[in-house]
C-alpha cells in the first residue's frame, strides 16, 4: 500500500528572531524609499558642489527612477532565479556600495552612473524585504504585518525631504548618502543570520529559461520611456533630438515587447494577464494614485520654498507631522482586509480624500502659516493610507494565485510610470500656467500710472534708506517689482496645478463600476498579501 508523505510542517520565527526580521526588513525598505526622495532637497548644493548646472544635477534623480522602474517588473523572476535570500542581500550590498560611491562622486558623470547602480538595488529592497517580512508571520497574522510595512511605506517618502533639509542645513551633502552606509551594513548581516531560506530557493535555474530578448526590450521600452518623462521639460520636449529618438525607441521597445511577451512560453513578464477586465481597470486607479502621490510631493516642496519661504527642513516637517497623525490607519487597513472586507470602498474613500486634499491646496493664500498645511496635508495622508494596500488588494481580484505575483508586479510599475507622467506634467502645466499669469499681472499694471509710480518710488526710497545706493535704487526697485511678479505668478500656477490633480481623481471614480470583487478565502487573502508583498 502506498504511503503519502505530508509535507514538514513550516515553522515560522519567534520572539527575538521574529522582532530582528520585522525591524531589519522594514528598515531596509524605509532606506529605499527615503532614497527616492531626499535628494531633492539637496539639488542646489550638489550642482555647487559639483560645478554643474541644475538641469544637469537633476539626472541622479532621472538615473535613480529608470533602475528602478526596469527592476520593478523583474524582481519576482530574478528572485525566483537566483533565490530570495540571495538576491535581497545581495541587492542590499549593491545598494550600500553604490551609497558610498555616490558620496565619494567628484564628477557628474561618477554619482549619474552610481546612482543608478542604487536604483538596480533599490528597487529589489523594497518588494523583497515585504515578502521576507511576510514569512515571517503565520497566514492568520500577516494582515498585521501588511500593515506594519504599510506604515513604512508612508513615512520613507515623507522622511526623505525631512532628513535631507536637516542635513544640508547642519552638514553636506555626501552624507545624504553616507547614512545608508551603517544601516545597510547592519541589516546585511542581520539578514545572513536570522533570515532562512525557503524550500527548493535557488535551485530551479537549470528549469528557467531567461527571457533575454524580453528584458532587453523591458530595459529598452521602459527606461526610455521613463527618460522622456523625466527629462522632457528641461530638453524641451520634442525640439531636442535626444527626446525624439527616445520616444522611437521606447514606443518600438514597449509594442515589440507586448507582441514578443504575448508569444513566449515562458516570458520575463506574462502580459496575459492583463486581458483580465479588474486587473485592466485597477491599473487605470493605480497609474492615477502614483500620479497624485508623487505630484503632490513634488508641487507641494516647491510652492513650500519657492512662494511661501519654507527652509528644506520645514518643508519636510510640514509633511512629516500629519503622516505620523496618520499612519496608524495602514495597519487597521490591513487587518480589515485580512478579515474579507471589500477593497473597494476603501479605494473610493481614498481617492475622494486625496481630491479634497488637492482642492484645499488649491484654495491657500499667498500668506498662508507653516502650522496651515496641517490639515490638508493629514487629509493627502489618509487618502494614501486608505487607497494603497486596498489597490494591491485589487489588483488580484479574479486572478489565478499563479498569477497574483506578475499582476501585483505589472500594478505597481504602473504606480511608478504615473508618478513620472504627473511630475513630466507638472512641470510643462506650471511653465505654461506661470507665463499666462506672469503675463497677465505685467498687463495689469498699465506703465506710467500713478500706483505704479509711488509703488517705485516708495521701494527706491526704502533701497537707499537700507543701502545709500543712489545710483542704481531705481534699477533694484524694478528687480523688487518683477521679484514679486513672478511670486504672485508661480504661486498662482501652483495652486492651478493642484486643481488639475483634483480634477484626475474625480475624473477617474466612475470607473470603480467596472472594478469586481471575488468573495476570497481566508488562504487566498493570505497568499494575495504574500504575491503582494513579492510583487510590490
């Protein structure tokens, strides 16, 4: 008679171990996503530093997102190829080498080219470091750890411009990168020691084909693609060569790509499963929320230090306080959906959040205090906290669990191609927006009328009060005036630019009609949590 051997029960970490995986993990993912955003606010003092433009510096942020938008859709294959723990620690030694590197740049050319070796390891970090945190918790339990990353998930975005105002502020630049340094160090060799590896990890290489002609088409199509949007506005569009055989080659790329993917056996990426309507339609919300939560990150900064005088570090505490107020909804997310309830209204709610956030925004006088921004901004917060996890969530609605991995993959490199068309967007909208203001406000100010002339004549008389500069007062006089002009006009072009954001998430809510849900088991939430965490 023949016996049916069961399967070893997985033992799952306990006590110190299980406390060392949750921190080391969720401190790795926090990393990554504080590198996605604290260089921003170190632009200025890189390009002094370096000797190179603005325009020109900006490229550590372009090099950084095309590593990661190409990495994104693979991490689940390159994981499953050379194995989770492998592959996650060697990410995490890549991305803290490629940290100091970049410190260590003397040339635009060196933190360009280290910079996207960061962004390679980067973007494994952040969806490997969910999955490992996954494991580490029974099925019944990991809505709750869901819900611990998700936490980390909101504040790594908002800790970036934070921590990058305190440090230019009180050091240099280089360190911006150099703190990865110990923290990488530390989570590396935590990693080595308390993560296992799961059954058969690494040992299927010899039956995976790797899909060459598919990942160079990917790395061709996406990176880009993801260069036009980036680099569009400061190359100005389609009159620079460079952005015209890009858009070529990334619109060959991504059509070649689909076509070839759709006829291979075993693709890099399954495009198949795109032909599933709620998958379709939840890329549409995912594409639309990373348009509104990388925008928003962005507009919001500049009008911060560019209108309304914030320093770097109270732009970015002006954001941290009411992420912190609102972060404890992630977990209660979580749990909620752990416990079968439908994504959906969470996404709605979300989403009408983050349009009356940008409404509100929309509506602040030139005037405004820092403590102001408080409540819109606690608002922008719940509307992520309610809207991210739920879209993952959705994402799988319907799919086969063989294929929740791929779905959640393809899901999130829409999230980030939507943050890189809003921020492309943004910068074209407020251009455009500050001429026609700029222009507007120069019409309304008819030359020679007597308000125009005691307004001139009043700030010459405060120059020279300040400086005794006869000589040339009438001349700063009229720097002062157009100064103030072209404040009034970028604060206007701003505050069009969070009507715009508005008007795509309202736009966009009819569409839940055609998302479904499919009533799940409590293994089958389990194990779309787990594809989302492997996925993300």
């Amino acid at each position: 008679m023949a016996t049916t051997l069961l399967a070893p029960p997985v033992v799952y970490p306990k006590g110190l171990a299980r406390t060392i995986i949750v921190i080391t993990t969720i401190a790795a993912a926090i990393m990554e996503l504080v590198d996605t955003s604290i260089v921003n606010v170190a632009l200025n003092d890189m390009s002094g530093s370096l000797g190179v433009s603005i325009e020109d510096i900006s490229w550590v942020i372009t090099s950084y997102a095309i590593a990661n938008v190409i990495i994104i859709p693979l991490t689940s294959f390159l994981a499953e190829y050379f194995g989770r723990k492998n592959y996650y620690i060697a990410s995490m030694i890549v991305f803290t080498v490629a940290s100091y590197l970049c410190g260590q740049s003397h040339s635009l050319i060196e933190i360009i080219l280290w910079r996207f070796v960061q962004g390679i390891g980067g973007g494994a970090l952040l969806s490997t470091s969910q999955a490992i945190l996954f494991d580490a918790f029974e099925p019944k339990d990991r809505a709750k750890a869901s819900g611990m990353f998700g936490m980390g998930i909101v504040l790594g975005p908002t800790l970036g411009p934070t921590l990058g105002g305190y440090i230019i502020d009180h050091a240099s630049w280089p360190l911006i990168f150099m703190i990865n340094i110990p923290i990488g160090i530390v989570a590396t060799v935590l990693s080595y020691i308390f993560i296992n590896k799961k059954e058969g990890e690494g040992t299927k290489k010899d039956s995976i084909k790797i899909d060459y002609t598919g990942i160079f088409l990917l790395m061709a199509g996406i990176g880009c693609l993801q260069f036009v949007l980036e680099r569009g506005e400061s190359e100005d569009w389609f009159s620079s060569q460079i952005i015209r055989v890009c858009t070529c080659i990334a619109a060959v790329g991504l059509i070649t790509f689909i076509f070839y993917e759709l006829k291979q056996k075993q693709p890099a990426v399954n495009l198949r499963v795109m032909g599933n309507r709620n998958l379709a339609f939840t890329t549409v919300f995912t594409f639309v929320a990373g348009f509104g939560l990388y925008t928003s990150v962005f507009v919001y900064p500049v009008l911060a230090q560019r209108v309304l005088g914030f320093t770097a570090f109270e732009t970015g505490i002006s954001l941290l306080a009411p992420t912190l107020a609102a972060v404890v909804l992630m977990p209660v997310t979580g749990i909620l959906m752990g416990k079968g309830v439908s994504p959906i209204p969470f996404i709605v709610v979300g989403f009408a959040l983050f349009a009356l956030y940008s409404y509100m925004s929309s509506k602040v006088s030139i005037d405004v205090g820092r403590g102001d921004f408080f409540w819109p901004l606690l608002i922008r917060a719940m509307g992520i906290a309610f809207s991210q996890l739920p879209l993952i969530n959705q994402a799988v609605a319907g799919l086969q669990q063989k294929d929740y991995a791929t779905g959640i993959g393809l899901n999130n490199m829409i999230r980030q191609l939507g943050g890189a068309f809003g921020i492309a967007m943004a910068n074209n909208y407020v251009t455009n927006r500050y001429a026609t203001h700029r222009m507007n406000l120069v019409s309304s100010i008819p030359d020679g009328t007597p308000q125009l002339t005691e307004r001139l004549n009043t700030i010459t008389q405060g120059i020279i009060a300040k400086t005794g500069d006869f000589a040339g007062a009438a001349g700063r006089a009229l720097g002062v005036l157009n100064g103030a002009i072209e404040r009034q006009a970028y604060y206007l072009a701003y505050l069009d630019t969070f009507r715009l954001i508005a008007v795509f998430f309202i736009l966009v809510l009819p569409l839940v009609v055609f998302l479904k849900v499919k009533k799940k088991s409590k293994e089958e939430i389990a194990a779309a949590m787990k594809a989302a965490a492997e996925a993300h």
